[in-house]
C-alpha cells in the first residue's frame, strides 16, 4: 500500500512530466478508439446500403431457387411459413415478393425489366422504398399501376399518367401480358437498379404471371446484424429442408469478400498505428528515465535496495498508463457518438463516384461497446508492455554512474 502512496505522489512531484507521460496514452486511446469506429462504422453503413437496396438481410425461397431463377420455383404463399420465421428470434419485418423477367414497351420502344410484385407498406419498411420515390404517388396493395425506375422510364420515354405495356411469360409457360398506368418514378443509386426495376402491388404481379398466391421469396429484416448467420440457422430449422435461407452475404459474395478485403487492409492500417502508440509512449519513458536518472543512483546510493525500486516505478508506470487510458477512454465516448450522429462527408467527384453506385458518401462511427473496451485493453497492455523498460534500467542501473553529470 507505501508503495502506492510513494508512486502517486512521486506522479505529482514533477506535474509536467506526468502529464506529458498521460496525454501520451491519453491521444493514444483516443486515436485507436476513432480509428476502429470509423472502420467499423463505415462497413456497417455499406452492410445497410446494400440490405436497404434490394436484398434484405435474409431471403427465404423454395429449395434451388437461387439456382434456378424462375417463376416455376415459386412456392405459395403461406402464413404458417411466415409465422415460423416470425418466430424465430431477432425478427423485425418479413416482406413477400414475386419476381419475374417481361419487355417493358412504350409507343416505339421496347426494354428488358425485372418486375417485383410486392406489399409496398412491408417493403418500404425493409428497403425504404418510399424515399426513393422522385415523382408520382407511392402504391397501396389496392392500386392497379405500377411504379417505374427512373433509368427505365428514360430509356422508354414514358413519364407519370403514361401507359407501359408489358409482354413476358408467366407461371408454367403461361402468356402474360398486360398494359399499366405509371404511378411514380423511383431513382435508384446504383445504374443497374436504376434502369431495370417495375414494381407493382403483390395482387397485380400474381394477376399478370397467372402466379395466383404464389411468391418467389420472402424478405426478412433483422432487430440487429450482429446475429445474422445465427437467426438464419435458427429460421432453416423453424420451415423445414424443402426452404433454402440466404444471407445478404450468401446473395452478394462480392460485396462480402469487397469488406473482406477492406477490412485486412484496415488491419495493416491498424498495425502502423499501434506502432506509432508504442513508439510515443515510449518516448514519454525515456524522457522521464533521463530525467531521473540521478534520482535513482542518488536512491540506490543511500542504501534502498533495486527490488523496492523497480516496484516503485513499476507501480508508477501503472499509474500513469491507467491514468491516460481511463481519461482516453471517457473522452472518446462522447466523440464517436458525435461524430455518429454528425458523420463526416464527402463532397467533389469522391461522393458522386459513391452515389452512383448507391452509397452514402459519409463516414459515420460503430458506438458498439466493445470497440471502447478493445482499444483502451489494447493500449493499457502497450503501456504495460513499456513499463519493464524502467525496471530493466533499474537492474541495470550503476549509482555513481547514474550520479554523474
């Protein structure tokens, strides 16, 4: 407990030098946390562009749909399925889709399109559909029209009020064909979203594949990510083997193995940044060893024995790492949360670059509570690490040596 006692006051004994000591791991703390929320931040602001985009974070279809894309792997729409996967844990909005290939056609034009028969007030709540909308009114369950890409009614040269004609093939090889009003013009950041997609109400979709009470997946948001391959499992086991149960990540491999990438470059990022931590704390002990350096001889001199040394400026050592990496820790908190709620922007060519293909140009911060915890651990073992150098200097230390000057 002396030894305590004798290390904290010695701290204050020259407050400069320990202060300067504690805003080294104080800015280290800081540094790391920032760094690790951004990082973890942006990937999970890419994670929900991507789900908000199309896929949701999981898709349930009929076993080999994904294989084989076709209305003939549809499956009926059931309400004790939709209840088993509500019953899975961690499930927030479930969505029922039916998806399908036609030529749109306008008075002389003519383009491919992805038609999605959906429940607009569920799909909005998953994708946000709703604020895609640019021009027009959003569809209920009860319209009859549809709502057109932006991209595509351009390439047809159609706009509100206008007709669209649509010829396709419909469930089992059936002809679908039909004519719609265009209620409203969605913009989509991503070009391949953007100059393909019709939706229409789910009732509309089964009408004009002749697909009546049939769907082609259900699309389920989640409470939090952080469980994802978890509620999968979780829904596979709650419908049975003839489902296959896709993550986001399953669906777009791409854009997985993109922060996969990422996100092991980060960790090289990281390792530079750990190494400058290292190298500044370690700078604040040397200057203080020089500094007292006569101390220690004079100390050493009059008869104190090394071991109760080496404990007093072991303990001190402690003192000032904990000291920095508490006030650190307290101080990047309100921070990260600012700069959640505030991200930084981007602005120029960067930005469009990333609207056009549907991100947001931000960097908000991740506030999960572990990142505080893991990069605070992460410099107070740094700091621990660097406390043997003022022990190793003390065994080796030589008193009339160190006294001179």
């Amino acid at each position: 407990m002396w030894i305590i006692k004798l290390a904290w006051k010695n701290l204050w004994r020259n407050r400069s030098r320990t202060l300067i000591s504690v805003a080294a791991v104080f800015f280290a703390v800081l540094l790391s946390t920032i760094a690790e929320s951004l990082k973890q931040g942006v990937f999970e602001n890419l994670v929900k562009n991507v789900v908000s985009f199309y896929t949701g974070y999981i898709q349930v279809h009929k076993m080999g749909y994904q294989q084989e894309q076709l209305l003939d792997n549809s499956f009926e729409e059931d309400s004790r399925v939709k209840d088993a996967i509500q019953s899975a844990t961690n499930i927030r909005v479930i969505a029922p889709r039916l998806e399908g290939f036609a030529l749109a056609s306008s008075e002389a034009l003519t383009k491919g399109c992805l038609i999605i028969g959906v429940d607009p007030a569920f799909e909005n709540e998953i994708t946000g559909l709703r604020a895609r909308l640019v021009t027009g009114v959003f569809l209920n369950n009860r319209d009859t029209g549809v709502m057109l890409s932006e991209g595509l009614a351009k390439r047809l040269k159609i706009s509100l009020q206008d007709t669209v004609v649509l010829i396709g093939q419909g469930y089992h090889g059936a002809t679908a064909a039909g004519k719609y009003p265009v209620k409203g013009l969605l913009r989509f950041g991503s070009p391949q979203l953007n100059d393909k997609l019709l939706y229409m109400p789910l009732p509309v979709a089964q009408d004009f594949f002749s697909a009546q009470q049939l769907i082609t997946s259900y699309v389920v948001s989640l409470h939090t990510d952080k469980e994802l391959n978890q509620t999968a499992m979780q829904v596979s086991k709650q419908i049975g083997d003839q489902y296959e149960v896709m993550t986001w990540e399953e669906l777009l491999p791409d854009i997985k193995q993109h922060i996969q990438t990422d996100s092991n470059n980060m960790k090289v990022v990281q390792g530079v940044l750990y190494l400058l931590i290292f190298f500044g704390i370690f700078s604040t002990l040397l200057m203080m060893m020089l500094e007292r350096k006569f101390e220690m001889g004079m100390l050493v001199a009059i008869g104190m024995k090394k071991s109760k040394l080496v404990q007093l400026f072991l303990t001190e050592s402690v003192l000032t790492v904990l000291i920095g990496c508490i006030a650190g820790l307290i101080a990047s908190i309100p921070l990260v949360y600012y700069l959640k709620k505030y991200p930084i922007k981007i602005g120029g060519e960067t930005a469009k670059a990333y609207e056009r293909f549907g991100f947001e140009a931000i960097f908000p911060t991740s506030t999960s509570s572990s990142i505080f915890l893991s990069q605070a651990l992460a410099v107070l073992i740094i700091g621990l690490v660097l406390s043997l150098y003022p022990v190793y200097k003390v065994i080796r230390l030589n008193p009339v040596t160190a006294m001179k000057k």
